[in-house]
C-alpha cells in the first residue's frame, strides 16, 4: 500500500488514501504525510476507527502533543477525556450533550469563529488532528481557509503596511466578541494576552501567509477599534469562498491541518444531539514574535 493525496479544491486541501493510521507508521508514510501537510495545509482520512490512544501515537509522528492546559474553562473533575485529548465534542462527563445555559457549551460556541488553534499561546500549536467519533445529522461541517493564498492575493499597499505588525491574541477576546466577558481571577491569568506576527512565514515551503485568529484582539501601537478594524477587514478578505475547502464529516474521519496555514471553524449544529469529536494538538516549537515583559 502506498500513500496517495487527491487535491480537493483548486488550491488547497488532499484526501489521503493508501494508509492505515490506526497502526504504527513506517517513516517513508510519515514523510509523505508531512510532505502533503507543507503542500495541501489541510489532509483527510476516511474510514479511520481510531482509539485515544491510536490517535495520540499518529499524531506524535509529527511533534511532540502541546500542554493542554490553561486552553479553556473546563475544570480538571469535569472533563470527559484523559489527557493528551482535547475534547470538542458537546458532551458532558457523563456522555449527554451539555445543557444549553452550561458555561462549558457557551464558551464552546468560540469554535464556531475562524480561529487558529492556540495562538493564544505564547507557543502556538503546530498541527491539529480531529476525530469524528459520533456524528451529528444536522450541520456541524468545519470549514478551512488558506492564509497564504489569502496572503498572497493582497495588493502591494497592504501587505508593506501590514508588514512587521503585532497582534495580541487572548481567549477573552474570542468569547468577548460573542458577549462572553464573565471571568474568575484564575481564568483572568491564564488567558492573558500573548503576542503573534501577523504575517508568518512557513519553515519548510516559505510561503507567508495571514496569521489571523478570533483570538486576535488588538495590534501593537494601534488603537483597539483600528486594530479591529484592519483584522475584520483581513479576516473577511481571507475566508472567501475561493479560499475555503467545507469538510461535511463522516464518522471515522481523522482531518488535519496546519494552524500556521489555515483558520478553521464548526458550522452550527444541533446542540440536543451527541456530536462527538476529538482532537490531538502537536506543539509549535517557537514563538512567532518576542513576548511582552512579564509587569
Ligand atoms: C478544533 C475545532 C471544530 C469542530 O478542534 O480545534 O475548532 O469541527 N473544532 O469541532
Ligand atoms: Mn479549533
């Protein structure tokens, strides 16, 4: 068996077939599975029935898995999956969809804003692998957008006054523009700003791309609303349809992207029903700009 990706939109995204990743990788599939990341931002697999822990070893052939904590408000007792996993889904503990007023399910509408996974990390993550173990009928498609055609489609004037700038990325600012703005002490600490580039420059293919995320809430040296402005107007220009590959899921399907490339989101869906989906993060290892000194 040997790996194949089908491009699936004129510019961006491949479904892989030729391999099963519920079992160990040989280093030739690993290879052209990150040769395909660097490429296509997006991959797909179909018919993966994946375990936690089968989805944790595929996912450490690309890094090492990112800290979860400090990414959301889920305390420690309450949370459903072990670690290592990042649990998407809209279950509780005890496997029912989470009640509507849940604070849990609100600050998990976040996901449903184009946002990159963890740039409100000093560290932003690498890679994010997301399983689809039980499928919700109604909605629920996740949709990709590619930041380097987006970037590469800006006009001259643009991209030399975007050049250089600083964006600061916090979870309050994502869950602030949903009206979500109640936060204890505790949670005030951990979602403290971090600074991010907001153009960055792959490693390995070199292409820039926009840096953009719902997290991003402000720019260095800028007011707040011309801050948000110039990434509104960015974010609008980079999630046209053109630039957008729709993921319609279907059980078993493992999808993962590069959040140095893409933005992501979930489409609603219907909340009284289990949608079950479960994500391995694979740390970045590096800061996209220096941080702030500590007050
Ligand atoms: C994520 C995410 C979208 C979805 O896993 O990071 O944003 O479809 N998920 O659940
Ligand atoms: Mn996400």
């Amino acid at each position: 068996m040997s790996i194949s990706i089908r491009q699936l939109t004129p510019i961006f995204a491949g479904e892989v077939t030729g391999v099963d990743i519920t079992k160990p990788l040989s280093p030739d599939d690993v290879k052209a599975i990150e040769a395909g990341m660097d490429r296509h931002a997006v991959l797909v697999f179909h018919g993966q029935a994946l375990t936690d822990e089968q989805q944790q070893a595929f996912s450490r052939n690309f890094g090492p898995l990112e800290d979860a904590r400090g990414g959301n408000i889920t305390k420690a007792a309450d949370k459903r999956l072990g670690e290592g996993m990042n649990d998407v889904s809209n279950l509780g503990k005890d496997g029912k969809p989470l009640p509507k007023d849940s604070r849990q399910h609100l600050f998990n509408i976040g996901n449903m804003l184009w946002h990159s996974d963890s740039s409100f990390r000093a560290i932003p993550a690498k890679y994010s692998l997301l399983s689809c173990r039980v499928l919700n009928e109604k909605g629920g498609n996740t949709e990709f957008a590619d930041m380097r055609a987006a970037y590469d489609d800006l006009d001259a004037d643009t991209k030399a006054e975007i050049d250089g700038m600083i964006a600061e990325h916090s979870l309050m600012y994502s869950r602030g523009s949903l009206g979500f703005l109640d936060y204890t002490e505790d949670e005030k600490k951990m979602f403290k700003p971090v600074r991010q580039s907001l153009v960055r420059t792959h490693p390995v293919s070199g292409r820039k791309s926009l840096y953009l995320s719902s997290h991003a809430g402000g720019i260095i040296g800028m007011s707040m609303p011309e801050a948000r402005i110039l990434l509104r107007d960015l974010t609008e220009h980079a999630t046209q349809p053109k630039y957008v590959y729709v993921h319609k899921w279907q059980r078993h399907d493992l999808v993962m992207w590069d959040n140095r490339q893409v933005l992501h989101r979930v489409r609603r869906y219907d909340a009284s029903q289990p949608r079950d989906m479960r994500r391995t993060t694979v740390a970045g290892n590096t800061m996209t700009t220096a941080q702030a000194e500590a007050a």
